[in-house]
C-alpha cells in the first residue's frame, strides 16, 4: 500500500474516468481504493469527489477533479520525501 491513499466512492461522478489507472500509473506509491459508501450522502451524485489521505477533494467534472487530487498528491509526497 501507498504512502497517499486516494478513497473514491463506487457512485462517485468521478468514476467516468479510470482513476485507479490514471492515479496509480503516474504515482507508484498511491495507492487508489474504491468503496461501496464514504459517507458523504448526496455529495457522490452531485459532483465528483475523492479523499486524499483524509481530506475531501471535489471538483465540477471528473477531469478537473483529477487534477485537483495530482495536485494533492504531490502536497502529500513531498512532505514525506
């Protein structure tokens, strides 16, 4: 498992996009984990989200979305390089 955990939720609007591809093919040490319910009722029909190691990124489309988590990414691992 990865130093950044990427949470998406199974009906997340992100999921339009492979994201575990996407996210694990450019980051070796993320590691991307899908569950069933992330408890953030409502919010997975209306925009697309994800949490990065405990803090919620949400965008207005998935692409955009994805960006913004690379971005986060890239906080998490230079804080522990």
């Amino acid at each position: 498992m990865g130093i950044v955990v990427v949470e998406i939720c199974d009906s997340s609007l992100i999921n339009e996009l492979d994201v575990e591809a996407i996210i694990e093919s450019q980051y070796p040490d993320v590691a991307v984990l899908s569950n069933e319910c992330l408890s953030f009722c409502g919010m997975c029909a209306k925009r697309p989200y994800a949490i990065v190691n405990g803090k919620r990124i949400f965008a207005k489309t998935p692409e955009e979305c994805i960006e913004l988590i690379k971005e986060e990414i890239e906080k998490e691992l230079a804080f522990y390089q």
